[in-house]
C-alpha cells in the first residue's frame, strides 16, 4: 500500500467501514486499513501513554512534551484536586452504580451543581457523566416534534450532530448554517415557517480550530427571531472570561444566551458535563432525555476533583493568565516562521497543513525526531483540504518545553516545505 492510498484510505474510513455485506462483521474483516498503517507506523490513534503529568509525558517508554492535551489549567497534576478524587473515593467509592434518577445522586451532585449555576449567573445547573452526554440529552430532550429545528454551526462537535440525529429521531429538522455566519444564521431563522421554533447550536470555542464563534452576532440572530441559543463552551471555561468563566462573558452574552454547557475533561481536570440554565428548562431536560436518565451518574471521585480544580480555577486566577499568555506566544512564533494558524485566540493553536499525507507524515517525525506530541486531524474528523496539526496549551507549559516546541515545528515545518527553508 502506498502513502498516499493509506493516508487517503485513513480519511475515507467511514466510506470502507459502510462496505456491505450479508453479515454485519464482514466489513470489519475486510477493513485492514488501520493494521497496515500501523505496521508501517503512521497510525497516529489510540497510542497508549505510560505516564502522564501535564507538559511532560511518557509515550511507548518515550519521553515527550505534551502539545495535545486540554488540561489547559494544568490542574490534573495539582495536589488538591488529586486529594479531593481520592477523599472521595474513600468515603463514597468508585462508583453510584446508579443513575442520576435513581440511586445515583451524592449531596455533593447538588453541591456542585449549586457551585457551577452561582458562578456562571444562572438559575440551575445539572452534572452530567460527560460533555457528550450533555449534547445528546439536551438536544434530543429539547426537540422532539416536527416543530422543532436544531439550526446548528456546520462545524460543531460530534457530540451536537449526535444529539441532533437523536433529536431527528423524535421527528426534530436539522438546518446548517454557514460556519461562524451571523448573517446565514439570520437568513435560515428568518425562513422558518411561523409555527417553527428552533434551537441555536454552536461550539463557543471551536475544538478543532481554536477559533471563538461570534456569539453577539448569533445572539442578536437569535432573538430577533425569537429562537433559542446553547452554547458548548469545553473550550473557553478556565481559558476566556472573567475567572475563566467563558467564552459568554468574554463576549459580554452571559445573560443572553439560554443554555451554556461543556464539560469536566478539560480545565477541570475531571471527567463529566455541565449544563447552565433556567431552573423550568433543566427540570423538563431531566425528565425528558433518557441518555441522561438511563446512564449512570458522574462517578463521585470526578465529581470531587471537577469540584476542587473549579474552586483553584477561581483562586489561582494566573493559571488563566499563564495559559492565555502561553498560547498567545506559541501562536505569535509561529506565525512569525510563516506556518499558517488560523483565526484562534485561545488554548488552541492549529498548524493547517491542508494535505492529508504530509499531516500524518508532519505528526509522526514531531514524535519521533523531536518528542513532540501533537494531533493529527484528517478528514473526516475535518471537512477537506482542511487537514491540521492542532496544538494545544497549558498554564503549566514552562519557556523551555514552548521553546522545544518551536524548535521542532521550524525544523519539521522546513523539511516538509511548509515554511520557508
Ligand atoms: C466542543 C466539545 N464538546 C463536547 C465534548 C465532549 O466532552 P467529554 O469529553 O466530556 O465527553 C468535547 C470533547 O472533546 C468537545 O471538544
């Protein structure tokens, strides 16, 4: 197999897993794409870390600086968070073995819960187990009528699309409007039918490009129309706004948008979702959306240590100095070599690269020449000729891994042509 059908093939794999077949696990036989690309070490997916302590880590016995993490507060490392998961553990244990409905609430769910509604300036708040769990629940618990439009950014996170065919299994509409588009938003609002009442979906911070969305544009779209807005902010939480509280306050629509979500496995140094908003709407979405009530509760050692890295998040407020400024700098120097970055001004910085092959051939001489851990992102994962290195931050990252980092991006960004020599 060549290069180029492997990094092609990596690409069309949803194409190759569709190949049909009486038996259902035929395809799955058939389909060696990922055993070829591993023999020829360019599968760049579910490589096992030995050890993992924010900037540094250990990949296959290698030691590597982390560029491709969000635990952009560094917290994951931080002794009290790490206190607070195994307190936790100890006194309640691993598991409710139970969902939130049933058997599966701690007081410390509703601890939290109070915790995150007060410091985002919302009425209500509900833990989920994880950010994906937040989109499916919410989008497919909201809209379940014919009535009922989710008019979402084209490129939102998986988990928006998941909820939203969910939702269309209800009998809910999808309508895409151009990505970060105001404008087209207003245009596909305005051409709803009068009885039509639609759900604005979009990323705050887009997970792949780093890039913030224009929440003023699309609230004042929004309302106008007399629509509703949800916001994902995974991203801007610890990184944007007042305390790190996101990318609505850094955009001034904190009270103007109706649902804000996002999760624990980022700044928070967890694993779980939050969603924000009126007290009404969150009661009905907890009735109402059997991904969340069928699905066992935030595990109490996640809950805690989420918890823990919140209260630091707010206190040791130059960790959201420290990772804005880390990026910035990462983004500024490689702009300065002439790598193309996109329109980011957050935690994440992307390197396009545009061409499949080389991205994958880029991630894994960074790795292997260099020790420098990024991800690859290829089609379908990105719409085509979009294909990229994406990089990311942390508060933690000290000059001399950023330098590191620069150092081998210049040099694999020469051998690869995609800087001047
Ligand atoms: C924008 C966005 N939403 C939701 C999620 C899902 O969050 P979780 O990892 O907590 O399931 C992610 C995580 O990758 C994300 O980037």
């Amino acid at each position: 197999m060549s290069n180029q059908n492997l990094a092609s093939g990596i690409a069309n794999r949803g194409a190759l897993a569709r190949m049909a077949g009486k038996d259902i696990f035929a395809k799955t036989a058939a389909w060696t794409l990922t055993d070829e690309a591993r023999a020829m070490g360019m599968y760049p997916y579910f490589r096992a870390l030995d050890m993992n302590q924010g900037p540094e880590a250990i990949l296959e016995g290698k030691p590597v600086v982390m560029f491709g993490s969000n635990n952009y507060l560094g917290l994951t490392t931080h002794p009290k968070v790490r206190e607070a998961a195994a307190k936790a553990i100890m006194e309640y244990g691993p598991s409710m073995t139970g969902s939130r409905l049933v058997n599966g609430t701690l007081r410390l769910h509703h601890v939290f819960e109070e915790k995150l509604a007060h410091f985002m300036k919302k009425e209500a708040a509900i833990v989920f187990t994880t950010g994906y769990q937040v989109n499916l629940a919410t989008i497919s618990g909201l809209l379940s009528s014919k009535k009922a439009v989710a008019m979402m950014d084209r490129q939102v996170h998986a988990s928006i699309y998941d909820g939203v065919r969910l939702a269309q299994a209800n009998g809910a509409q999808m309508v895409r409007f151009h990505h970060n588009s105001a404008e087209d938003l207003d245009k596909r609002l305005a051409a709803l039918a009068e009885d039509e009442g639609a759900l604005v979906l979009t990323d705050g911070v887009f997970s792949t490009e780093g890039e913030i969305a224009d929440l003023k544009g699309m609230v004042a779209a929004t309302k106008k129309h007399g629509a509703r807005i949800m916001v994902d902010d995974a991203h801007g939480l610890g990184v944007l706004g007042e305390k790190g509280r996101g990318v609505c306050d850094h955009l001034g629509v904190q009270d103007d948008v109706d649902l804000i979500g996002g999760t624990f496995s980022k700044s928070l140094a967890s694993i779980g979702g939050w969603l924000v908003g009126p007290r009404k709407t969150l009661d009905y979405i907890q009735h109402f959306a059997p991904s969340f009530m069928f699905a066992a509760s935030c595990p109490p050692p996640s809950v805690a240590a989420a918890m823990a890295a919140f209260e630091i998040m707010q206190e040791e407020t130059w960790r959201i100095e420290k990772v804005r400024e880390n990026a910035r700098y990462m983004r500024d120097e490689l702009r300065k070599m002439g790598f193309e970055t996109g329109p980011t001004d957050t935690a994440i910085v992307p390197i396009y690269v545009r061409q499949e092959l080389t991205t994958i051939a880029m991630w894994k001489a960074l790795l292997e020449d260099h020790g420098v851990y990024v991800n690859p992102f290829i089609p379908p994962g990105v719409p085509p000729r979009n294909s990229l290195l994406r990089t990311s931050y942390m508060a933690t990252h000290e000059k001399h891994h950023l330098d590191r980092g620069l150092e081998a991006f210049r040099a694999v960004g020469k051998q690869f042509g995609l800087i001047p020599g």
